[in-house]
C-alpha cells in the first residue's frame, strides 16, 4: 500500500485516529485518508501524490463453460 503525506488543516488535532504531529504533516493511504479529506480537514502536500501499485501478472483464473 502506498502511502502519501498529507497537511492537517489548522486546528485539527486528530486523523484517522492518531494525534497529528506538530508539524502538521500524515502520512496515510488513500483510505485512511478518505474520510478527513471528505470533511476538508486534511489536504495532499504538493508535490508527494505517489504513483498507485502495479498489480502482479500472476496466472489468471481460467473460466468455466457450463452448457
């Protein structure tokens, strides 16, 4: 999973559960961060938007024919 930092905005103390650092700054996966970004509390850094994960080529899962 990947994770991008974020900015809390002013005053909020709290996101996804743990207390934001004085800095300011989260570090968090697109879902953790969802919910507070939905509610304008927290905001992506500039610059630090991560490219999503490949997904493996693994072997494919053969379909079944029923006639």
């Amino acid at each position: 999973m990947n994770k991008t930092w974020y900015r809390a905005a002013p005053g909020v103390e709290w996101v996804n559960g743990a207390r934001v650092p004085d800095d300011g700054r989260v570090q968090l996966t697109a879902f953790e961060a969802s919910y507070d970004l939905s509610l304008g509390r927290i905001s992506p850094e500039p610059g630090d938007e991560e490219a999503p994960a490949t997904p493996s080529k693994g072997r494919g899962r053969a379909a079944k024919v029923v006639e």
